[in-house]
C-alpha cells in the first residue's frame, strides 16, 4: 500500500486491508471496524452473473458511496462551522455545490437530500443545470441558494425569476454588464423581486493552470468599471436593495492559503464598497477553489496538491472576511462557496481490468538459434557488425554492445527494404538484439497492460489538461508488484494511455497478469469531479455502468442501493444521430434475403438465420467494452 502512498491521498476514505484490498471507509473517520466496504467484494457482486447471485454487469463501473458525498458535506459544513464559532463571527456558511462537477441525478439529490439540514444549495450555470436545481431544491431546503451564474439569455434569467415564484431562493448572479438590463426588465414584466449578485473580476490571481479564470483579463465577471455602472443603474431603477451577493472565483485547486486569504480579503473589500454605496448586501459568495490533495503530498507546489486541510480553508475564508468587514464596520456577510471538487472527487471510484500485458520484447527474447542467423555470416559488411556485438558482449562492453546493435539492426532494415531479407531474416536479428540487451541488462523493464477503458471516456482530464489521479491496484495489495507497467485504453489513439502518474512516476508497479484466467481490477480514485461530467464517446466508447453502494450494517458491510449498466452500442451510436433500431432491420434483412438464397436445407438456414440475427441483436445492446467474462 505504500508504494501506492494510499495513507497519503486516500484518508480517511481508503485504506488497505489485511486481505490486501483496498477497504472504502464510508463514514471517514467516524467508521466503524465493521463498516469497512471490501471494494473487490463490491466488483465481484456487480460482476457476477446474475446466476451466481451477482448484477450481471460489465466494467468499467462507477462505484459511488453516497455516505462519503455526505460525510464531505458534513465535514466541510463543520469545519465552516467551527470557523465561525472560534473566531466570533457574526454570522454563518451556507454553501451551494456547482452541478457542473457532476450533474449525475443522484449525486445531485443526495447533497440537496444531506444538506437540507444545514441549508446547503446548488449552483447553476447553463439552463439545463437551472432546471435541474430548480426542480431537486423543490425537495430541499427553502432558504437554500439556487446560484445562477454562467451567461444568461432572457430564457435563463425568465427561469430564474420564475423560481422566485417558486419560493426557491434564486440569486441571479451577473456575469455581465449587458445582463442587468435584461434582469431588470423581465422582472418587472414577472412582477417579481429578484435577488441579485454580481461576480467581480478580482486583481488577485492564482498563476496554476485553474487561474486562467481569474485575474484583470480573466474570462469572466465584471471590472471596478462595469460594478460602478451596475449599482448607479440599479439605484436609478429603485432595486438597489435587490443587489444582496457578491461573488468571484479565483480558480480551481487553490494552492494555498495565502492566495486564498489574499483573495477573499480583495472581494471582501469590495463588498464593503457595495454597502457603502447603498447595496443591501447579505453575502459574499467565495467561489469553488478548495483543492484536493491528488498525490497525497500535501505541498501546495503543483496543480495535484494543496497546502491544507478542509478546516484550515474555512478558517482562512472567515479570518478574512470577519478581518475587512471588522475594519470597515461592516456587518459580517453570509459565508457561501461553491466548492465541487472538494465535495465530489472523494465519492466515486471507477474500477476498470487490464486484460492482457505486451511484454517488451526484450523480455519475450529467447535464446536465438545460430542457423536463424546464419545469414549475417554470409554478408561481409553484416559479419563485421555481429562480430563486433559478438566480441562486445564478450567483453561485457555495455557501451558498445548497444553501439553494435543499433548498427546491426540499421543495417538489416535497409537490406529487407532492398529486397534482400526476409520477414524471417529480420525478427531473427530482432531476437538477437533483444536478448543481447536483456543479457547486458539494457532491456526496458516496463509492460504496457491493456486495459478495458477508454482514458477519453472516463478519464478526460487526463488527456485534456495531464490532470493525474491515483490509480491502484484493488486486490493484491499484500503481494509485491512484480512488475511495472504503463497502461494503454482501447481507443485507435495514440493518446489513450497513462505513462505518468502521481509521484513524478512514468510507471506503475503492477502485478503480472495471472495466466490462469484469475482477474485484475484497477481503481481509478479521487475522480468524481468533473470527468463524468466532461467524458466524450471518442471511438463510440460510451459512459460505463454505475452502480451506489451504501453502507449497510446487514450480513454484508454494503448494499448495492442501484445498478445501471452503462451505455450500449445502441445508446452511443444514437448520440451521433444513427438509429439502431432502422440499423438492425436493415441487416437483419440482409441476412434474411442471403440466407434463404443459399440453397442448404431449410432448417440449416433458419438456424444460421437466427445465430446472426441474434449476434447482430446482442452487438446493439451489450456495451462497447471488451466482453471479459471469467
Ligand atoms: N464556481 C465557479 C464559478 C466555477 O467556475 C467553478 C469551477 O471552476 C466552481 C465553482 C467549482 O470549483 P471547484 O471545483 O474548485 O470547487
């Protein structure tokens, strides 16, 4: 488990077991011995057929623990909480979590369903994703934040003001100038007051990849400039009193605390000037930022960790806000964010196989025969060039040996593109190379292991922006590695691979494939943000099967509370406007007319009829996945 610094990113989720599975702890430290969820258990009762008691269904999967979405709520709840209490503070957080992280319905229910209590909300940013609040809040909590930002046509801002109606607490955040005309207009054609926010465009910018957002020439928000403007319309419409929030977003991942606390004392600044102007300002809205710790380090000096834990967050967004406010003898705002990653990346973990391991060729290199090689003897200039590799290796002259096989290799690809050799002639001499490097021991000791995933699919920052995520072994972990591999997706695509990963590694210590048929399942962890919500279907790969698994204290520490196999070939060749339903009848036809024609017996053909007819049915409905059944 070490070699895999589990300790490091997992706590206090995951952990290795003393069977050497990796052990989900649903309820973080507040779990229970026997509460522990063996996750190859979890994998073996969603893959077993349905005769043996299992679900039946093919990987990849997504295991979700809705109890880890509601400890994370729960656990950055409090840390705000303690935050506000130790430090005096005048009033109190309510966050709202971005659907955009993961729009899956259940994710989103259950934080609407968990965080009811504590008034948690949702934030928005496309009118789908209002929708979809609008309608999951209706269940939630009614003072809860529906958090509109994103760009906003009068349909958007219409859906917005029609959720005041609602009595759902929607806060129309503008993004632009140009948006307040619209709010100001539809409101007064709806009869409604609305709530609204506006997200200023901070000085303060984070310099990793995720602060492109902010910063003067960020992409969104407005300047000093337009929020002047904005307040001097709104004070000339009478609806000052409507300008209640003020939001910004200085990036995903904030590295550390300093930039944090600079940040949020710039907005809290500004909120300060929005009251003095008249504002009736209620909240200041922190953004997302909170950042995860991917490699476990907990430095702060890349992209893949920050410098601090959950409470030290709050108590940096708190410290800083209560400061300003303190100072400017302002009343202290309600606290909201809008963290994603922090609440979702922990819950779900993708279980995928690899299927089958290319050893590099060095390590398949046998013994070459001497009569296979002959030929090198009879060619003056190639007989120089194995006598010399002969003597090197001789002399144990790394150097020179691998000198002399570059050599010899060269000049044995330019005679079979001459003509000369033959495809036997030249693996010959490959063979030769290889065990040569594999006696000096210049081979390379890594495998490539196939795995039935498509990085595009499940794992797309990986390929978009070189995001890494741990990737481990799930079983076996009391057993060493003996290997190390990188790992190669199923898509034509030379980018579909995973050759770095965290640690600075460029390989993964990995097991050999068990040649007797035994499986290997891999973990994908700390990726429920975002790359569901981002995946694409490069080479027709659809989304896998997702399956919730929670807690149970029953003869078993886990219930499968719901299953869905993921897409089929049907669903995804739908997505791109084929019919799968006109498909299969047009080659069904086919098979008709040419089976009939064949001249066999009749029964013969009806038979062969109802084979391909069945083939071509299973083909449209299974997932596009390699069928891997034990
Ligand atoms: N709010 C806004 C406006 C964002 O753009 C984002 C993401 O970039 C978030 C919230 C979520 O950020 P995070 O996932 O870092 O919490």
């Amino acid at each position: 488990a070490a070699l895999y610094r589990i300790d490091g990113w997992g706590a206090p989720y995951f952990t290795a077991n003393t069977s050497g599975n990796i052990s989900i702890r649903p309820h973080g430290s507040n779990t229970l011995p026997h509460q522990d969820i063996d996750l190859l258990k979890v994998v073996k009762k969603v893959t077993d057929p349905k005769p043996l008691g299992g679900l039946g269904l093919q990987l990849p999967v997504i295991v979700r623990f809705p109890d880890v979405l509601k400890n994370r709520l729960e656990c950055l709840q409090s840390a705000f909480d303690f935050a506000v209490q130790s430090q005096g503070y005048g009033s109190h957080y309510q966050g709202v979590y971005p659907v955009k992280c993961n729009q899956d319905r259940f994710v989103v229910e259950d934080i609407v369903k968990f965080g009811s209590g504590f008034r948690f909300g949702l934030e928005a940013g496309s009118k789908p994703e209002i929708l979809l609040a609008m309608s999951c809040l209706v269940k939630g909590n009614r003072e809860a934040f529906l958090v509109c930002n994103g760009f906003k046509d009068v349909e958007y801002i219409s859906l917005a003001l029609l959720g005041r109606k609602l009595a759902l607490n929607t806060v129309i955040v503008l993004e632009q100038e140009e948006e307040l005309d619209l709010v100001i207009d539809l409101s007064r054609k709806m009869n409604v007051r609305p709530v609204i926010g506006l997200r200023a465009k901070l000085r303060t910018k984070h310099s990793g990849h995720f602060g492109s957002t902010s910063g003067e020439k960020g992409k969104f928000g407005l300047t000093s400039t337009q929020i002047v403007r904005v307040v001097r319309k709104l004070r000339e419409s009478c609806m000052l009193d409507c300008l209640q929030l003020l939001h910004f977003h200085i990036g995903s991942q904030i590295p550390s605390t300093a930039l944090l606390s600079d940040g949020v004392g710039e907005a809290a600044q500004l909120y300060c000037e929005l009251v003095r102007l008249g504002a009736g300002m209620k909240v200041i809205d922190v953004g997302g930022g909170l950042g995860i710790d991917y490699d476990g380090s907990k430095s702060g000096d890349s992209d893949l960790s920050v410098g601090y834990t959950l409470e030290e967050y709050a108590e940096a967004v708190v410290a800083s806000v209560r400061s300003v406010c303190d100072r400017r003898s302002v009343k202290h705002p309600v606290i909201c964010s809008e963290s994603g990653r922090a609440i979702v990346s922990h819950h779900s973990v993708l279980i995928f196989e690899a299927v089958s391991a290319a050893k590099p060729m060095a390590q398949e290199a046998h013994q070459v025969n001497h009569d296979d090689i002959q030929f090198l003897l009879e060619c003056d200039e190639a007989r120089v060039d194995y006598e010399d590799l002969y003597a090197a290796v001789m002399r144990g002259d790394q150097e020179s040996c691998l000198l002399y096989v570059d050599k010899l290799k060269q000049r044995c690809v330019d005679g079979f593109k001459e003509g000369v050799l033959s495809i036997e002639q030249l693996a010959s001499v490959d063979g030769l190379c290889e065990w040569v490097l594999k006696a000096i021991g210049a081979s390379d000791p890594v495998q490539t292991y196939n795995i039935n995933l498509s990085v595009f699919t499940s794992i797309p920052d990986l390929w978009g922006i070189d995001q890494l995520f741990p990737i481990v072994p799930i079983h076996k972990l009391d057993q060493r590695p003996g290997a190390r591999g990188v790992l190669s997706d199923l898509t034509c695509d030379s980018d579909g691979k995973i050759d770095k990963f965290i640690g600075g590694e460029s390989s993964l210590p990995l097991h050999e494939l068990d040649g007797g048929g035994g499986r290997y399942f891999l973990g994908m962890f700390l990726g429920g943000a975002y790359e569901e919500a981002l995946g694409g279907v490069h080479n027709l790969f659809g989304g896998p099967s997702v399956v919730r698994v929670s807690q149970s204290d029953g003869p078993h520490s886990f219930a499968v509370t719901r299953a869905m196999p993921g897409q089929s070939s049907a669903d995804v060749l739908r997505a791109v406007q084929h019919e799968p339903e006109m498909m299969f009848q047009s080659l069904k036809h086919r098979a008709e007319k040419l089976m009939h024609t064949k001249g066999g017996g009749e029964d013969e053909d009806d038979e062969e009829l109802n084979n391909v007819v069945a083939c071509l049915d299973r083909s449209f409905n299974n997932m596009p996945y390699l069928a891997t059944e034990p």
